[in-house]
C-alpha cells in the first residue's frame, strides 16, 4: 500500500474536491467513513477500513482526524482547505515565534506582500524550523522564514491550531516575518 499516494487522493477530495468522488462534506468538513470508502472504491480506489486508519496514523503530515461519534465513524482533513468549510479551532495564543517554510524564488514576493493564504482559508504555520524547512522542500530550494507570532497576536492578530499542530492565521504582514536574503 502507498500511503503517500492514498495520502495524497485523500488531501485533494477531503481538502479540495470532494465532488471529484461524487462526495459532500459537512459545513465543518466531515463525511461518514462508510461513504468515504464507498465513493473511493466506485472512483478506483479500494481501501478497507483498517487501509484507512493506517494512512491516517503512518501519514507524516498527520494530515486527517478520525472521530467516533454516535451516528459511526466520520473523517476529516486537520487544515489546508481551499472549499469552504468552518473547522471550529478556537483562537488560542500562539508561541512567541512560528516558523514557515518556503521556495526561495518566492521572497521577493513574500517581502513585499508577507504571507498571505491564497485559496486556502489560512497561513500554515510550524512550531519548529525543521519541520518548516520540510514544507518548504515541497516546493523548490527551502528557505525557512521566522515569524513573530507573540507580537503579531499582542497586535491583534488571530492565531488558531489545528488537531496535528500546525498553527494557522489569516495572513502574516511583513513587518513579522524575518525573511533571508537570497
């Protein structure tokens, strides 16, 4: 089984295109495990519960939640939409300092504008800089950008975190960001 693969299906229908496997999911992002592992098998993707819960658990991102309720199992992605959804994490205060993770090519752009969200709902955030410099692998030469959360919240600026720990605000003005010279 490809875990990142199944991993990555996942993202993109629980995070970006649910109606790409004829699914819905709740205002808050949910959808029943059952139907799930319906629609995947009906669009080439068979997975059995247990396949699920291992890309859930072994997925390095920790990118999903399952939830227990009394109706069955459901799941959902932790953060990263670009459909609309109301994740419901409350504001909380964040760490004095959050790190991102990022391509070289984009600085001049991120000095200019700072951080901004695009077509998700947030900025993502990494409490370390490690992890950040593997997010910012993804996507070309990384370069790990320091942010001064505590004095962006001191300033009004709205922090929440997600289930897996990545922390998520609106956007984060240049005047927070410590971003290297190229």
């Amino acid at each position: 089984m490809d875990i990142k693969r199944i991993s990555k299906r996942l993202s993109l229908v629980l995070r970006h295109r649910p109606e790409s496997i004829g699914v819905t999911l709740t205002a808050d992002g949910w959808i029943p495990v059952p139907a799930l592992l319906a629609a995947l098998a009906r669009h080439g993707l068979p997975l059995t519960r247990d396949q699920l819960g291992r890309v859930v658990d072994e997925n390095d991102k920790k990118r999903f939640t399952i939830e227990r309720t009394s109706g069955g199992e459901r799941i959902r992605a932790n953060q990263g939409h670009s459909v609309a959804v109301e994740l419901g994490y409350a504001a909380e205060a964040p760490p004095g300092t959050l790190y991102h993770g990022t391509a070289d090519r984009n600085l001049a752009s991120i000095r200019e504008r700072g951080l901004v969200k695009g077509g998700r709902h947030h900025v993502h955030l990494s409490p370390d800089p490690a992890t950040a410099r593997t997010v910012g692998t993804r996507h070309g030469r990384p370069v790990v950008l320091t942010v001064a959360a505590a004095r962006m919240a001191a300033d009004g600026h709205a922090f929440f975190r997600s289930a897996n720990g990545v922390w998520l605000t609106d956007a984060v003005p240049p005047e927070y960001l410590d971003v290297p010279r190229s």
